[in-house]
C-alpha cells in the first residue's frame, strides 16, 4: 500500500507529502535522488549512502586480497613508469 500520493503540475513538478519529507530528513533546499533499481524507481535523501554501499561499489568481487607495503610501492612505481612510456 502506497504511503502517500503526489499529483504531478502541468510543468512536471511535484510536492513531495509530509509524511516522506519527515522519513527522509529534508527540507527545503535538499536535495533528493531519483534511482532505478530493477523496474522500480527510489527517490532517497541525496548523499545518504553507507560506508557499506560505497564498498560494495568499490569492490564489487569483495574484499581485494591484502598486499605489503613494499609490494603496493612496486605497483604504484610500475604505473607511473607505464604512464610516462606512453606520454
């Protein structure tokens, strides 16, 4: 069953109901979002994602396989002399 309901004006504006503003936290001048997520859309706060979602976007296979400090030193000097064959 829908929370509440939203009549959209003729210049494609809506007013998002009380009721959503106090779930979300905004106000005026927030910002919201408007997301597909698999055939449904999500209108969230803007900015309100975890340390979690941000992971998981980072490192989709999970976590990446833990290195030295020497052995990260090496990779990044790899990369820059790779960086500056090709410039």
């Amino acid at each position: 069953m829908a929370i509440a309901q939203s009549r959209l004006t003729a210049q494609g504006q809506i007013s998002v109901p009380a009721e959503i503003r106090r779930r979300l936290g905004v106000g005026p001048g927030s910002v919201i979002e408007w997301d597909d997520d698999d055939n449904r859309i999500v209108v969230r706060r803007a900015g309100r994602y975890t340390s979690q979602d941000l992971h998981r976007a980072a490192f989709p296979k999970g976590p990446p396989k833990r290195r030295t400090l020497e052995q990260l030193k090496d990779g990044i000097r790899r990369h820059v002399k790779e960086r500056r064959a090709r410039g």
